[in-house]
C-alpha cells in the first residue's frame, strides 16, 4: 500500500506536476486552500507539501493548526519566500 501525499498548493499547474511527479510513489491527495487542506486530514496523509501564499488561510496558519490539533505528520513548506524570520517562523509553526 502506498504512503498518502497531501499536496496543498493555489496554483493548478504547480498541483497537476508535482502530483503527477509523486503519483507513482504516493496516493497523491490535493488541496487549493487551507479549509480544504484541513478536511483531507481525515485521509490521514504520511507527509504533506505545503505552499505558504495561499488565500485566506496561510500556510504557517495551516501548519500551526494542524500541530495545536495534535498532528504530529511531517510538513515541508514550500515558498518563493526568502526572508530568514519566514524561515524561523514555519519552523516555529511546526514544519
């Protein structure tokens, strides 16, 4: 059985060939949005890609709910973001 994936991303195209990328390693899930993200929890994935810009619910804000809840799932944030607190602060969310 394969390990879950949850890729959680705004931008179709950057979703569609990273899931197609991981398809034959993982059970690829998808999520466009923080409250969509937070349901596909219930799939329990093994590891999730997380983009930090995404509308309404970020994802430090995403990372750091999911770690309040308990989640303990290996989280790698992905962002275009280079300013060092950025980086001190999604592993300060958990990541």
């Amino acid at each position: 059985m394969k390990q879950r994936l949850l890729i959680v991303d705004d931008e179709p195209g950057i979703v569609d060939m990273m899931a197609s990328y991981f398809s034959s390693q993982y059970e690829v899930l998808t999520a466009y949005c923080g409250n969509e993200a937070l349901q596909k929890l219930a799939r329990q994935p093994d590891l999730i890609l997380l983009d930090v810009m995404l509308p309404k619910m970020n994802g430090f804000e995403i990372c750091q709910n999911l770690r309040d809840a308990g989640s303990t799932v290996p989280i790698i944030m992905l962002t275009a973001r280079e300013e060092e607190t950025d980086k001190v602060f999604g592993l300060e969310a958990g990541a």
